[in-house]
C-alpha cells in the first residue's frame, strides 16, 4: 500500500512551519498533559507526520522509547536541530513514508501507542493510514489522534484550497468528517475511550481509541 501525496510543499514550508507559534498555548498545554496521563514510563511509541518534532520531543520523556517520523526531510532536519540541543535519549527521528518498514519495532514488538496529530486530514486515505496506524499497535495499546475535520464545511474550503493550492500555498486536504472519523477506528478495530474537540476548535477533534 503507497501513500502518494508529495513531501514537496512540507519541505518547502518546513522553516515557516518551524518558527510559527502556536495557535492557542492553553489548549495546547492542557491537551498534551492529557495525552501524557494515558501514556506509562514502559511505553514504547510511533508518532507519524510528527513535522518538526515538537510535540515527540515534550511526550518522549515520559515513555520508554519514541520514534518519531515525517515524510518531508526539513522537517525532520529540524526536528533534529532541537533534539541536539534539549532533546531526550530515548527519541529518534527518521525520514520516512508511514507505511515504511523502518517504523516497525527494532524488536518486533507492536507499539504500546501510535500518535498522529494534525496528519489524517493530508494522507490520500485516511482510513487506510488508520488501519495502518491501528496494525502496529499491540492489543490494547492506543491509537491518539488530533484531526482537522473540514467535511461539515466543505463548500467554504474545498475551492479555498483549491485556490491556495494554484498558488502553492495548501497541500491536499482530504475533507474528513468527525463521525466519518469514528467509523475509521472502529473498523480498524479500535474502541474510542476519550473523544473531544482541541480547546475550543471544533473543527480539530482529538481522539484517543484503544485496540481490542
Ligand atoms: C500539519 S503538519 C503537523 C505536524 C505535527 N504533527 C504537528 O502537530 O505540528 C503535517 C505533517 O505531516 C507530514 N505529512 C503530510 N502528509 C504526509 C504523508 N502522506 N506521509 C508522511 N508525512 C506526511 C508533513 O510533512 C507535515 O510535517
């Protein structure tokens, strides 16, 4: 199964992304303390689309291992530069499509969690990718994903993209809904246990499903 979206414009926009601040601090803290208090120090975790590794390199201290990856080179150049200055031992970055066989575990292993944050939205099949996602993890890990789900608004931002991307200013989007979403994991054979919007974005649902 390929994924063929191009890394082009994430590389291209890598610095930008890099230096932009966050949108809402608040939400932000208080989201990762929520994803921190459903990980264990035994865990060992795949974060894909992790861009310039902000988020991997605040969650990879309170797991046994973290492997974080990215499709675009820059991106991962940069999540690198950070690491080198404040960066934990047990993180490593790598360049790599998420179907690739560089993420399954060293050990064989399934993973204890998979994260996917602001990512299912941009791949060409976001139910392939969550079955995907959902098939490295082991009987009960969990699947934690952060999704921007434009489908209810469609008619605004599909010929908003459209005109971003003439000008190489978007990537694709895929207009995922958040009940379209629920159906995904469920079919990947996961049990949603905490489902709520990103701060007050409703358009961002953050979900944290376990596999049976
Ligand atoms: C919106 S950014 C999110 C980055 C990070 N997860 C965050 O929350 O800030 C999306 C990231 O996913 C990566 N990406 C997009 N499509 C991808 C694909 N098909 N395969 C791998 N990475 C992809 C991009 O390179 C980019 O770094």
């Amino acid at each position: 199964m390929t994924q063929n979206t191009s890394s082009a414009f994430w590389n291209k926009i890598a610095e930008k992304y890099a230096a932009r601040p966050l949108d809402d601090p608040e939400a932000y803290e208080v989201w990762l303390a929520q994803v921190i208090s459903c990980l264990k120090k035994t865990d060992r975790v795949l974060e894909v689309g992790c861009g310039t590794g902000s988020t991997a390199l605040r969650l990879a201290p309170h797991v046994q291992s973290f492997l974080a990856a990215d499709f675009a080179p820059r991106m991962i150049e940069i999540a690198e530069e950070k690491w080198a200055t404040d960066g934990a031992d047990n993180l490593r970055f790598v360049c790599t499509d998420p179907f690739s066989e560089e993420l399954s575990p060293a050990d064989g292993e399934p993973y204890d969690a998979v994260m996917a944050f602001s990512f299912l939205h941009l791949v060409d099949a976001p139910d392939q990718m969550v079955q995907h996602l959902a098939n490295q993890l082991r009987p009960g890990g969990l699947l934690i994903t952060k999704t921007v789900c434009l489908k209810q608004l469609a008619f605004v931002f599909v010929p908003l993209i459209g005109l971003m991307r003439l000008f190489g200013k978007a990537p694709p989007v895929k207009m995922v809904g958040a009940k379209e979403l629920d159906e995904m994991m469920l079919s990947a054979g996961l049990k949603i246990v905490e489902e709520q919007n990103f701060g007050q974005k409703v358009l961002q649902r953050f979900i944290i499903a376990r596999k049976a």
